[in-house]
C-alpha cells in the first residue's frame, strides 16, 4: 500500500503531495517513502479521522501538523494556519489530507496564489480535477472572499 493510493491523491509537485482519506497503513509507511511531514485538515471528530493518526505518524519521526478544518465552516484563521504551516515546512516533504481532498486542494489553491507560486488559472485547474466549490456554496463564497483579500 502507498500513500499514493488515497482518495484523490495529488502531486503537486517534488515536495508536496495531498489526497483525501487516508489508512494507517499508508501512514505506517510514510517514513520510508520520504515523507517529513503531515498536514490533516480533517477534525478528529470526522468518521473518516484514522484513529491515533498523530502517533503513527511520530513513530516514524515525521512532523504532524493537525489543522481541524469545519467542512460547513472553513474559516481565514484556518486558512492563515496552513499558510503558516506550509511556510515553515518549505523544503520538507509534505503530504497533506483530509476526507476528500476537497479542504487541501482549495486551501493549496489559495496559499499558492497568497505566496505567487500560482495564477488563478492554476489554481483553478487544481482545484477542478479535484471538485467542484459550486456545490457547496460556503467553499464558493469562503474561496472568492479570500482571494478578494488576496487580491487588494
């Protein structure tokens, strides 16, 4: 089993990889396929949450970074502690997760266009080859407004 093999796994690119819901066998082998770091955007609370996933990933000596994003409620501070926590891992091996790659691939989406990593355009496409924000309108309205704040 692979990390790569989770829901709507991504690869952004050599340092940084994202999906949805992940098994802890796939965490158990992060460590040996070059991960340095975990991001989980998804609340402990969420039937998908891997149970003990903060000590699976420790055991291997790889940072865990737990961001506990409300599906129905995605907010700026959410989104400024990932831009916070992708910042200071830049350079390290990152994979990022959460129920369906949904939260990751619109706060990625963002973070890249904040820092200039990425045009609209591109964030756009990656955003699209994941989901669509105009089913849920809160992601559609919370995506615009940062990006309005990212933009002035």
């Amino acid at each position: 089993m692979s990390i790569e093999t989770s829901l709507n796994f991504r690869r952004i690119d050599d340092t940084v990889t994202t999906s949805g819901s992940v098994v802890a066998e796939d965490l158990a082998t992060l460590a040996a396929n070059g991960y340095e770091v975990v991001i989980n955007l998804l609340p402990d609370s969420s039937t998908y949450a891997v149970a003990g996933e903060a000590d699976i990933v420790a055991a291997q000596g790889i940072g865990y970074i737990s961001i506990p994003v409300d599906f129905d409620a995605p907010s700026e501070a959410d989104l400024d502690a990932f831009g916070a926590a992708m910042e200071a891992n830049a350079g390290r091996t990152i994979h990022v997760h959460c129920a369906a790659n949904y939260r990751v691939s619109a706060f990625y989406g963002l973070h890249a266009l904040r820092s200039g990593r990425w045009s609209v355009e591109q964030a756009d496409e990656h955003l699209r080859s994941v989901w669509d924000p105009a089913e849920y309108p809160v992601w559609q309205e919370f995506i615009a407004a940062a990006r309005a704040r990212t933009t002035s």
